[in-house]
C-alpha cells in the first residue's frame, strides 16, 4: 500500500488521497483495529512533540509540576521531542521537587529559540539534581534550569548553592552522544556534570554557579557494560559563557576532577567574566593523568583567580588565550599555573593586568612556551610578579618569543634543567629581566643579537652600516656595563668600499681595580693600517663610546661586540649592552 505523508491524511481529502476504494476500506479497517490505533497515535506524536501541559503542568512557579514531567517522560518514545511552551509570564517557571531521570534514549527537550530563559525549570529543593539523563543520544535546547535565587548571601559566584542542572550518565557502557545547545544555568551548585564520553556543550551560559561544568569520573554503580572504560573522553565544551563562576579555590568555571582521567577534549572559544576563584581547573594524579586536552581561543576577563590551574596533564596544550585581570578591585592570582605537567604547548597568549606571575611551573618537564606577550605582571599591590617562573625541579622547559613588560619582579626567575631561551624579550621588569643560573636567553633586538643570564647580558653583537666622511670622526656604538665594578671585553670590526680598502679592527679591555676606584679601559690589540682607525673613550661612569674614522669618505659596516666575565656581585650589575648610533 503506497502511504501519503501523514499532514495528507487529514480531512476527507486526505482520506480520499489514500487511492481506491478497496484501499480506503482496508486502512479504515486497519485503524479501527488497536494496532492501527496505537501506530497512528504515535506517528502523529513524533511530528507534534509532547507538550508538558498536556500531562497537567501548569507552570506557575507554584504548583509542583514533577509529577506531570515523569508522566511525560514515561510516555516519550526514543526520538521524540518534548517541546516545553513558556510557562507564562516572565516571572512564572515549571516547578519540580523530585530529579527527573530520563532512560529512554535520544530525547529531546525544546524550549523557545533565541530566548533561554523564557522556558525555565527550577526547584528550591536543596541538592537536588533537576535532571539525570540515563540514556544516549540526549538534546536539551533553548532552556533554562535553575535553582534558588532568593538566599541571604544573592548567589554571588554560587556561593550557598546546592541544586544542580544535569547530570549526563549516557548508557550503562558510558555512551553519553548528548547535545546542550544554547540553554543557561542559574544559582546552581553544579550546572551540568559530565559522567563519561562524547557529550558536546555549545552557546550555552552559566551564571552565578559554583562550578559550571564538571567533567567526573564514571559511576561504578551504573556504568557496568564492561566497554564503560573508566576513561573520559571526546567531550567538547565550545562557544559558552561563564559569568560569576566559583566562590571557593575548589571552584572553577570548569573543573576537571581526579576520577575523570580525560583522554581527549576540547574546550575553545569559551568566554569567562567571572570574579571567580578559578576560569578552568584540571586535577589529575600521577597514576591517572588527564591527556590529550585542547584549550583553545579562550577568552578571560575579570579573572579574581587563576585562568589555567593545570595538574597532572600531559600531551596537550593552551593556545590562543587571552586573559586580563579585573580592571578595579582584588586582581587576578597567577594566569596559568602547572604543576607536575609534560609534554605541554603553550603558545599564542596575552594576557594584561596579571595580579601575580604570568606562568607559573612546579614540578613540569618538555613545556614548549611560545608567543607570549605578558603586560603588568605583579599588578596586586600584595603580590611581587614575575612574567615566567619554573622551578629547579622542572626540566627540559624551552621559551621562544616570550614578551614580559612591566612588573615588580623578574622577567623570568627560576632554575630548571635542560631548558632553553631564545628570542625573549623583558622590559621594564623591577628586579631585573632573568633570575636563573641554568637558563640564558639567546636573543635578537633591533641591530643586535644577544645571550643574557641572571647576571645580565653576558654577551651583546650590534651590527650596523656606515657612512661616514673623509677625516671626520663618527660615533657608531655605546657600550654600557651594568654596574661601576663590571669588566667586559669590547671587538670593533670595520671593513667598507674603497681605496685602499677600509678594514680595521679593535680588541679593549674595560675593568676596575679597586673599591669604587675609577675604570681603567685598555686597548690591547688594533688594526689600522687599511684607511679606517677606531678609537675609544669613557662614556659617563660606567660605559664606553666607540668612534671610527676614515681618511676617505666610505659605506661600509660595522660590528661591535661586548663579552662580560663579571666582576660586580649584584643581580644585573654584570652584563653589557651595545647600543648602536
């Protein structure tokens, strides 16, 4: 029998549409029957969605509506969608007292499109989890879940919150396969804790929550297909916002528990505005390490904690984040603390306003850290900042392009092992730029290469060309030493155009003798003998200028490079700077 879509059988019209006669006569007949009955019922059901108001829901915010919900899950069928109308007025909302479990699989529960809050349930029933979904494949869209508003302390950042949003279980084999598309969580302990694999967040808002998502272990109590492998992963946390998250340094936006051992999960282009304690937190152990964690285009303002407090992770990465700490008020804690983490990348980070350290490393080995740029590290005025530390139980931590301005501690401070530096770049840091005996930084700014340590540059190379005029001497280089007591080496190389060829060259020694005494600045080897002379004299107290003459006009280039053994005893006070005229 050739079936019309099911829109066409109503009226006489789509009756008559059914075809012949005889065919007519042996549906009527099939549809009287209770098989008939029951398929018709259903088919129309799938197209309609259930509506809890037809199971007597009223939606008032005053009548408990739990009873009419569990009638209406009871009746669902796997598939189906319970699409939920607005309750009422704004200030009216669907009421349950009981947890609403839902074990058939692939629901999907509708409120109203572009307006979360207009389709709300809520309780004031404390600890209460408003649904638990036992069951794969479910869809919640467009609500809103909340708990009790109205306490002594408003809710701030959760605080006093004991009811919670959703519980994803998934099948007994730990198959969640849910989707949370655009729904908001209120005044909640937790908003949605995620119990096992392949769940997916998207657009959706947690306000006012002590913690927003939670990504937990499996239940051994439910989770007993022997394919729930205690193992947490494929979910994805995207696109949502967490506004006034966390009220205690147990809080976070996002937490990530010790039970969950992630393998695998993305969290980006998430927006965090919160006072909270902590923006994401991933607590792992050393016998269960999270892995396999993308933390990418994130964004972080307000941040009163820390945006990135990372335990036990290894093989992934933070990239593409920006964080700014609170603009008046109690400033941020460091922005991205490790702690016994390998094999991390961190890469492509800003972050302004930082009320501590901006990285922070215990414990971590083979941390790539690259394209960061730190503003105002150590903003709190209680809190010395550095821009990067690791400590000398890390190893194998490698910086490049790392950009530290401004901050009342060190550009980078720590000793760890096998690590490396290049291409950094610290400015206007109060205690200097590097406090480490294991690591220099191998640089390059404007007409110069450099490596520098704890004590200052150890070596700088300026290069740059020169033109100069016939007889007349031309300055071409300042060099600077950190301190009165500093010694340094000073190599001058000129090579140019012309006839005869300008070539010199120039090896001096600048040192002090004794306490306070003045510098003495020898000249211990020179070449002149090609038509260009350098010549040497003291600049100020503590530098040296270096001059070139030629005996004909010439274009040429110069290298001036300072080499600093040390003396002085003070942090800095023994490096050397070249600046090129």
């Amino acid at each position: 029998m050739a079936w019309k879509k099911i829109a066409n059988l109503r009226g006489p019209a789509g009756y008559n549409a059914l075809g012949t006669e005889p065919q007519q006569d042996a549906v009527a007949a099939w549809l009287r029957g209770s098989s008939g009955a029951t398929a018709l019922s259903r088919a129309v059901t799938e197209l309609t969605g259930l509506n809890p108001k037809n199971f007597g829901a009223v939606g008032d915010g005053v009548h408990d509506d739990t009873d009419a919900f569990e009638e209406m899950l009871a009746t669902a069928i796997p598939g189906q969608a319970m699409i939920a109308p607005p309750p009422g007025s704004t200030n009216e909302f669907y009421r349950i007292t009981r947890t609403l479990e839902i074990t058939t699989p692939s629901l999907r529960l509708i409120g109203q499109p572009r307006d979360a809050y207009s389709v709300s349930i809520r309780s004031e029933v404390p600890g209460l989890t408003l649904l638990s979904v036992k069951a794969a494949g479910f869809v919640a869209q467009s609500m809103h879940f909340m708990g009790v508003e109205d306490i002594a302390d408003g809710g701030e950042n959760g605080a006093g919150m004991t009811v919670n949003g959703i519980e994803l279980f998934g099948s007994e084999r730990g198959d969640i396969d849910a989707l949370l598309v655009g729904c908001t969580f209120q005044y909640m302990n937790a908003g949605v804790r995620i119990r096992a694999r392949n769940a997916t967040l998207q657009g959706d808002m947690f306000s006012h929550c002590r913690t927003g998502v939670i990504i937990d272990g499996i239940d051994p109590a439910y989770h007993t297909d022997p394919a729930a492998v205690n193992q947490n992963r494929g979910n994805i946390v995207a696109a949502s916002r967490f506004h006034n998250v966390g009220a205690t340094t147990s809080d976070a936006g996002i937490l990530i528990t010790d039970t969950a051992k992630v393998l695998h999960a993305i969290v980006e282009d998430n927006f965090f505005d919160s006072w909270s304690t902590n923006h994401v937190r991933a607590v792992g152990t050393a016998s269960a390490p999270h892995e396999g964690i993308t933390f990418r285009g994130n964004k972080h303002t307000e941040t009163k904690g820390v945006a990135y407090d990372l335990t036990y992770v290894q093989n992934s990465q933070i990239s593409d984040a920006s964080m700014m700490g609170a603009i008046a008020g109690n400033y941020s804690d460091d922005a991205i603390r490790l702690t016994s983490c390998t094999n991390l990348q961190v890469s492509d980070i800003s972050g302004y306003r930082i009320g501590k350290t901006g990285i922070v490393g215990v414990g971590c080995s083979s941390i790539d850290i690259r394209n960061v740029k730190l503003k105002n590290v150590g903003f709190d005025a209680a809190a010395v900042g550095d821009g990067i530390t690791f400590d000398s139980t890390s190893s194998n931590i490698h910086l490049d392009g790392v950009t530290v301005e401004v901050g009342d501690g060190y550009g980078f401070s720590g000793d760890p092992t096998s690590s490396s530096m290049a291409r950094c770049d610290f400015r206007n840091m109060t205690l200097g730029r590097i406090n480490s005996a294991t690591v220099t930084n191998v640089g390059a700014s404007a007409f110069n290469t450099y490596v520098e340590g704890r004590r200052g540059r150890l070596e700088d190379v300026g290069r740059k060309e020169l033109n100069t005029s016939a007889g007349v001497a031309k300055q071409v280089a300042t060099v600077l030493t950190g301190g009165n007591y500093s010694s340094f080496y000073l190599e001058v190389e000129v090579t140019g155009r012309g006839s005869p060829t300008p070539a010199c060259y120039l090896f001096a020694r600048r040192y002090v003798l004794t306490e306070n005494g003045a510098p003495v600045i020898t000249t211990i080897g020179a070449d002149a003998a090609s038509g260009a002379s350098v010549s040497i004299v003291a600049s100020g107290t503590q530098g040296i200028q270096v001059n070139v003459t030629t005996t004909e006009a010439v274009f040429g280039a110069v290298v001036v490079r300072a080499s600093a053994p040390g003396a002085a005893s003070g942090t800095g006070g023994r490096g050397v700077t070249v600046t090129m005229s």
